[in-house]
C-alpha cells in the first residue's frame, strides 16, 4: 500500500459517505452505526480499505470483474494517452482503439465478425433484445418477437433486461415488465427437476418444449448465460449446450450467449460458450473485457445478423437505429487491447485453467470436512459452494448462515461472495472468482478462510 496512507486522513471521506452515498444493493440502515467501507486502494489480488486492513479479493471487485488485478499501470497508461489523444466521439464514427480492438476481440471469436459498444452488460443485452424484436418485426410481420430466458439467470438490471431475468428477487417489486419474455427451466441439476440420466439433454428438451407451447414461430430469440452467474454458479450438465444449439437451429431461433461474467477469460477459454463446442449468433460482454479500466461492454454478431440490418438501403428504416452515447468513450477499447495484451503474454488462460483446478479441489476437500457444504461447482476461476442445513434432504441453509461465512472470512482479511437477493430461499451459495493472476498461495489463502469461518459458523 501507498506509504503516504493515513487512516485518519479518511474520516470525512466516511461521513461523506455516510451522508450522501447511494450504494448499490444494500440497505443502509446499519450505516447508522457501523462505518461504510470505503475500498482505497488496490495492488494484484489485494485491496485496502480506510482503516489500513489489507484484504485478499477472491471475487475481483464484488463482482467478478477485475480480471487481470488492480495497479496496472500499462493499462491507465494506455487510457491516458488515448484520452489525450482523442476522449471521445460519438459511435456513428470510429476510432483507433474501438477499431483495434474489434479486430483482436473477433480473432478470439470465430464465426463472429461484428462488434456493437455499449457501456454496461445490461445496455449490451438490451440492444441484442432490440435486434431480435427489429428482425421479426422486418421477416416475420412483428410475429417472432418472443425472447426465451433461463430460470435463474441474471441479464442486467433494466426493466426490460430484469423482464428477462430468472432471479426472482432481482424482479419483485419492479414490475409491471416488458411482454414477451418468456421462461425456461434451469439446468441444475444438483436440483434436479427430472429423474433421469441423460440431465443435460434433458434439462435443454425442456426449452423446446416451452418453445412446442408458445408456437415456434413466434419465439426468436434465446438468452443464456454459458455458466450461470449470481443464479447459483450453475455449470451446465453433460450433453445440455449441443442440444440447446441443435433446437435453436431447428426452430430458427437466434443463440445469444451472456458473456458479461464469463467473458475474456474467466472460465479459462476466451468465452464461456467456447468450453462447450457451440456457435452463437449474438454474444454480449462487459466486466472483464477491460477490468474494471474503463466502463465498456460489447455486442458481437455473426456476419449474418448483420447482414440482416444491411440487405435493404433504400429503406430509411432498415438499420440498427440504436444509439448509446458512451459507446463512443474511447477509454474503453483502449484499456480493453492493454487489459487483452495482458490476458495473453502472462499465459492468464492457462493459468486460469491451474488455479481454478486447484481452487475446485481445495473446495472438494472443504467438502468431505464440512457438511455444510452440499454441492461444489465451477469452470476455470468461477467457482461455487452451496451451502445445505442437511446433506440427504438438500435443504438450503438459512442466508444469515451463509452471510456469517462470507463475515467471516471478511474478519480474516478475505473477500468472498454468496448469491444475494437472487432466487427466493437459495441466497446459499459461495462464490468465489478471483483474479486470474491468482497463484497457488492465494486460493490456499482463500479457501484456508472458509474452512475457518465454516468451522466457526457450523461447527467442527
Ligand atoms: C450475467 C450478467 N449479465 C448482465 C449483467 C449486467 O451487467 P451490468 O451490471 O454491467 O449492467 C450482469 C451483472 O452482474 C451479469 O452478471
């Protein structure tokens, strides 16, 4: 940390805070009597907060975000000279970065080719839904409007994006939504919903089924998270993304994946979808596509859809008419090539791949020691615990239980995560998804906390 640090020289940072701060997901009746924590500084792994504590960040910003770790200097340098050299201009032109990057972020996707900037993963996934309402409303007479979501997934924060949201207290109280959405099945199958072998397969007929009910030809889109994020850290099961893919085909139905958590390089591949053999049609990104740097998220389609809002110029119509102001930040795309620089010549991928190995067998072991801990689930450095009151009936722990855990390895100077206002009575699972620059002694340090906090909140 910085030498110049003064704990002191923040009380009225505090009461600033205190006073006149708005924070995202809390209530803030206990900042009453307890002090809000002001993070101050970051350096790799770690983060300070105003009374000096070191902290060892195993959710990368709260929210799974700051892939390649704070302090980088290489990537506030790059953000720096390129606001310098032009801040911004709106997205109906280009620029260097934003041109830059589209080309090295499409060489990482094949099949791809287009990429559409945008400021937050909600607004990316928003536009993806106004591209499959203005292609039905072009080919299908307005008909194939429909949008599919996943029970449990999580697409952003907006009335229309929580309209496509399977967390039910994300939604409540936020209605009425936006029509014609529509909800499939989740695929967990530690929740098992059918009693059969083939889960997977199972899990992706019960989306054609939902698809046989509505009619075919008004459904146009699906969108699914490739792992399900604040849902649960659900990994889809065995055999479930081919079928998925073979019934969007089947039924012309447009794929979009929601990559804004397990994008650029999370679960160990560059995407999420990219572990599973599939081929989407619209894929939306934003937390690590530049670290937390800067504010950017991206829609990228295949050539297809593109072609889609191209094929008609004589009609004054016949575009995407879509606008986002910050689209045009350049901060973004720049700090996205340096933050992608990184990814690559640290080897983070396969690092990514090692550790998560390594923090998927710390939690195993966690497993056999604690029984509060029902099922462990992960890809690459995106892992869950959930968290049970018994092993045989899988009943879900209380959420105080499982906020006492995420204390107290707080107390201990580690930063975990649990589901949260997500889906009703499952506010139960860990998470955990450090930085991908995590080493062998960091996920030691990690999980070492929950065993201790395990031990204190549920006994030996
Ligand atoms: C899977 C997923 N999609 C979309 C979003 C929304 O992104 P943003 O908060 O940038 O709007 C989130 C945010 O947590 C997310 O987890």
């Amino acid at each position: 940390m910085d030498a110049s640090f003064q704990a002191n020289d923040l009380e009225h940072v505090v009461e600033a805070d205190r006073a006149h701060i708005w924070h995202h997901l809390s209530q803030h009746k206990p900042f009453e009597t307890v002090d809000p924590q002001i993070i101050v500084e970051g350096k790799g792994m770690r983060v300070w907060d105003q009374t000096g504590k070191e902290h060892l960040d195993a959710v990368s910003g709260g929210v799974w975000t700051v892939n390649v770790g704070y302090g980088r200097e290489s990537i506030a340098n790059a953000v720096r000279d390129q606001l310098i050299k032009l801040n911004y201009f709106a997205g109906a032109k280009g620029s260097v970065p934003g041109s830059l990057f589209a080309e090295r972020l499409i060489g990482k996707m094949p099949g791809m080719s287009r990429v559409y900037y945008t400021n937050s993963g909600s607004e990316a996934n928003e536009k993806a839904f106004k591209m499959v309402r203005q292609i039905a409303e072009k080919r299908y007479g307005g008909k194939k409007h429909k949008i599919l979501y996943r029970d449990r997934d999580y697409h952003g924060t907006t009335i229309t994006t929580l309209s496509a949201g399977g967390q039910q207290e994300r939604n409540a109280q936020y209605g009425p939504f936006t029509p014609g959405f529509i909800a499939v099945p989740h695929c967990l199958e530690y929740r098992a919903q059918w009693d059969v072998e083939n889960y997977g397969e199972r899990a992706a007929d019960a989306i054609e089924e939902v698809i046989l009910r509505e009619g075919p030809d008004t459904v146009g889109g699906l969108c699914l998270e490739p792992v399900t994020a604040g849902g649960g850290v659900i990994t889809p099961p065995e055999g479930y993304w081919q079928r998925v893919q073979e019934i969007c085909r089947k039924y012309d139905i447009l794929l979009h994946i929601d990559e804004v958590v397990c994008g650029v390089g999370r679960t160990g591949t560059w995407f999420g979808y990219q572990q599973y053999g599939i081929q989407p049609d619209m894929v939306t990104m934003a937390k690590g596509v530049a670290s937390g740097y800067a504010a950017i998220a991206c829609l990228v389609t295949t050539e297809q859809v593109f072609e889609m809002f191209k094929d008609d110029a004589s009609d004054p119509m016949n575009y995407f008419r879509d606008i986002s102001t910050f689209g045009g930040c350049t901060a973004g795309p720049a700090a996205a090539l340096e933050n992608m620089r990184i990814i690559e010549d640290e080897n983070l991928l396969d690092n990514t791949n090692r550790m998560g190995e390594r923090m998927m067998a710390n939690l195993h072991g966690l497993m056999e020691k604690h029984a509060a801990i029902g099922d462990v689930r992960g890809k690459g450095l995106f892992c869950g615990a959930e968290l049970v009151a018994d092993r045989a009936s899988k009943e879900p722990v209380d959420e105080k239980l499982a906020q006492a855990v995420v204390a107290s390895c707080m107390k201990q100077g580690v930063i975990i995560g649990v589901t949260n206002r997500s889906v009703p009575g499952f506010n139960n699972t860990l998470c955990f998804s450090p930085a991908l620059i995590a080493t062998n002694d960091d996920i030691d340090a990690i999980t070492d906390a929950v065993d201790t906090a395990l031990t204190e909140v549920f006994g030996g």
